[in-house]
C-alpha cells in the first residue's frame, strides 16, 4: 500500500508538527496527574500526517522533547523515569495510537475521534499498568496483584480520558478550523 497521498503545500507538515509539539510542550503547564495530550497528539498525527512514517516519529519525537525539557525542569526526580521500563511503555503506547490514527485518515469526524480516544486512553491504561505490575515491585506478580494495579490506576485513568477528548478536541478542532479557513489544508499532509 503507497503511503502518499495528495500533499498539502510545503507549510503543512509544519503546521502539522508545530501544533504536536506545542501539546507536547503543554505538558510543562501545571496539571492534574496524566491530564496529558499524549494519545491525542499520536492519534491526531496518525489521522493527518500522509506518510507513516512521518506520522509515528512526529509524535514520539515530541514526546521526546517535552520530556527532556521536564527533566531540565524537574532535575532528578525526572531523570529515573529515562531510565524505566515505563518510558518506553509509554512511547509504545504512542506509536500504537498513531497507528489507531491511520483509521481516523479522511474519516475524522467528532464521534470518530471520540471513540478513537477512549480506545487509545483504554490502551494506554492497559500496558502502562500491565509495566508497572510487572517491573515495579509494588505488586505481588498473582492475579491478585495485577488486579490491585490496575484498581490503583484508575483515579489515573479518569485523568487520561479526560486529557484525551480535551487534548483531541483542541487538535482535531483546531486543524478542522483552519481547514476550513484554508482550502489548501483540506488535503493530507506529507
């Protein structure tokens, strides 16, 4: 399957990875605990970025940097989680819903992107518990344990829902605004 599709003018993809990276960056301001744009970012890249390719490394590479700049704020309490399983969870997860994304192509619309969200929110809830059942210590490894994790992860899980559908609506409905006001953006991206 070719990977390109009509492309938009050289300012697209920017446009496109300017508005990732500022979601990614926003994790900077003060929030409640996994209020993030994570997914949102992956599933909106995924739906508007023509080639795959560009559509995964955008996004994690956001991700990247935000979480740089946050162990630049943070110093060490921040540096441990570079050195984690949960890091690369968490990039997984990513890369995941920017695949989920794929599905959203020239098929957005707001119950679409919806769905997406909770499925990529439900994702990110699964393996990111499921890593730190397995790898932290915290958690006998019995069924039990698996379940004591993910019960403590839900007052999280509320918080990446709502991160989510909030982080989606400001992505999708800010690129269909200036699709709306620019013709140009009405293709994909390259």
């Amino acid at each position: 399957m070719d990977d390109r599709h009509d492309t938009l003018p050289s300012s697209g993809p920017l446009l496109l990875f300017g508005m990732i990276l500022l979601a990614a960056l926003s994790r900077l301001l003060p929030h409640p605990p996994n209020f993030s744009p994570v997914e949102a970012m992956a599933l909106f890249g995924g739906a508007h970025f023509a080639r795959r390719a560009t559509a995964l490394w955008v996004p994690l590479a956001a991700m990247f940097v935000s979480d740089i700049a946050l162990g630049v704020v943070n110093g060490g309490i921040y540096a441990e989680y570079f050195l984690s399983a949960g890091f690369l969870l968490v990039y997984l997860c990513i890369a995941l819903s920017t695949v989920l994304g794929f599905a959203l192509r020239g098929r957005v619309t707001a119950l679409r992107v919806t769905g997406y969200s909770l499925v990529g929110s439900v994702l990110f809830f699964l393996v990111t518990n499921f890593g730190v059942w397995l790898g932290s210590g915290m958690y006998p490894q019995t069924a039990d344990g698996l379940t004591a994790t993910y019960v403590a992860g839900i007052p999280f899980f509320k918080n990446t829902v709502a991160g989510t559908l909030f982080y989606s609506a400001v992505l999708f409905g800010a690129f269909a605004w200036l699709r709306r006001r620019n013709p140009a953006l009405a293709m994909q991206t390259a």
